[in-house]
C-alpha cells in the first residue's frame, strides 16, 4: 500500500460530485492549483482522464461515471470508520451478554444487587458468571470475558483494573465457642481447631499473609473450597475459620438456629483489595463503560452494608 494513497478516494469523490476543479479545492481547503496537482495523480493512479473539458467546464469521462458511487460509499465508509464513534447508549434496547470471571463467594454476596441494577437499567442484558479455575489472563486478551474480579495477581502491563472496595479478614466462631469467653489472642487462636477456605488447596496470597502473623502452619484437619463451605462448617462444629470480611452478608451470621460471631484477628494483617480488571480492548466501548461503572458502584454500595 505504500503506492496508494487514500487521500485520492476522498479528493475523487468530490471531484465527481463537482465536476468543477475550484469548486473541489474550495470544499477540501485547497487551492486550485493544489487540486489541479491532484487530479494528475488521479489521472495517472487510474490510467483516464476523468475529466476532460466541455466548453467552461468539466464533464465526467464513462469510466469516471461507473465509478461515481462505488467511490462515494467507499468515501462516505472510510470517514464513518476513521471518526470517533458516537456515546449514545439506548440502555432500554441493549442486548449483549456480558461475562464476569470471578469466585463463589463474590457470586453470593453481590450477585443480587448486581442482577437487580442491571434488570433495572437494561433489562435485555444478560450477566454471565463464570468460575475462575485459574487467573490466565489468555480469556481477558481473546475477548471472552468482560470482567474479572479479584485480588490482583498479574503482571500484565495492558490490562487496566479498578479497585472496588479494600478487604480484609475476620475470624469466625460458632456462637458459645470457648474462643469468644476470653481474651482473644494469638496464642488462643493457634490453639482453636480450624476449617480453611482454598479454592486451590494451597495457602497463598493474602490467606497466608493472615494466617502467618497469627502463626498458624498450613496443617488443618478440614480443608475446604469455598468461604460459604467453611462457615457452614464453623457453624456447626467447634472448628473456626478465617473469611473476607465482604463474605459477612447482612443477617448471614443469624441466619438459622446456630448463629456465628465475627471477630477481629488480634494479630495484624494487611487489608487487600478486590479490584475489576479488564482488557483495552474493551476500554471505549460504550456498553462497557457502562457495565463495569455499574459492577463498581454497585460492589461499593454492597460492600457498605456489610
């Protein structure tokens, strides 16, 4: 294509419409004697003459005639693809499926208020959830997820994130543990027996972060996937657990006959964020945007309530 330029289409284009040198200059700024230049090039790029005289003007040769339109839409195609798109978002009538990469414990504490904004706002929109085995970025890159959500784990400099809220980790107890009737040290909390959350069956991340300032070793009789797998357990045994403070639901911990009691860790550990993470690709489109500001407030506002 280096022998080609495209800027001969558009010039041709009003050139035909016009038949009239001046006239052309005069719509594309030019001057005359520019746009004379221009038509040479044109003459010699299609091997006619385009447009020869007839008296005081120009008329169009046959083969400039069988080109009029076949160049005007491919004029009228080349300004539609090189100039910025327009913003407009009917809401009401979009249809698109958006696919959101995330863990179990995510889908239950914010899956509602998320089905709820978008039904309320775009009712032909379809949320996909999908499990996160794995956090390859490949899926983010071919353009079959929308969104991911989690703690960052990636090095990959093109994808952009942002945060939704910072967390961090409680300890959970049955309700009349021996736990909750004293001082809640570390050394007391070592001695607890223990349910763990690993969705991978290994203690990485912030999990052992937490679970090294309260000196904990990795040996647990129970060992579990999910966060809701380990409540259910504390729930009901004399074990605790450690979850995300975001997994306490309003109303979770007396939500039967056997209530759990949160409390803080009396040992420090860093908080961490949950962030949104997404492709460039996907950066500008307008359905996007909207989507992933959406899953941003509405997680915040969730989040709140905890």
């Amino acid at each position: 294509m280096n022998d080609i330029d495209l800027n001969l289409l558009i010039a041709l284009d009003v050139l035909l419409e016009e038949s009239s040198v001046t006239a052309a200059a005069k719509r594309l700024n030019l001057s005359a004697s520019a746009m004379s230049r221009t038509l040479k090039r044109l003459r010699e790029a299609t091997g006619d003459p385009l447009l020869v005289r007839a008296g005081r003007g120009l008329v169009p040769t046959p083969h400039a005639s069988s080109l009029r339109d076949r160049v005007h839409e491919l004029a009228r195609e080349s300004r539609s693809v090189l100039r910025p798109r327009p913003h407009d978002l009917d809401l009401s009538t979009l249809e698109r499926t958006f696919t959101l990469r995330t863990n179990a414990s995510f889908v239950e504490r914010f899956s509602v208020p998320l089905v709820n904004a978008i039904a309320e706002a775009a009712p032909r929109v379809c949320l996909r959830f999908v499990p996160k085995p794995t956090k390859a970025i490949a899926p983010l890159r071919e353009g079959q997820l929308d969104l991911e959500i989690g703690v960052i784990e990636t090095t990959a400099p093109e994808l952009l994130t942002r945060g939704l809220f910072q967390d961090r980790f409680v300890g959970v107890a049955g309700q009349g543990h021996p736990l909750l009737a004293g001082a809640i040290t570390p050394e007391r909390v070592a001695a607890c027996r223990h349910v763990m959350a690993s969705p991978s069956g290994e203690f990485t991340g912030p999990m052992e972060k937490a679970l090294n300032a309260l000196g904990l070793d990795r040996e647990f009789s129970v060992i579990v996937p999910g966060f809701s797998d380990a409540l259910r357990i504390a729930r009901h045994t004399d074990r605790i657990t450690l979850v995300p403070h975001s997994c306490l639901m309003p109303g979770r911990l007396h939500e039967d006959q056997e209530p759990l009691v949160a409390f803080e860790l009396p040992a420090p550990t860093d908080p961490f964020t949950i962030s949104a993470l997404w492709h460039p690709r996907l950066g500008t489109d307008p359905a996007h945007r909207w989507f992933r500001e959406l899953v941003i407030s509405t997680c915040r506002a969730a989040y709140r309530e905890t």
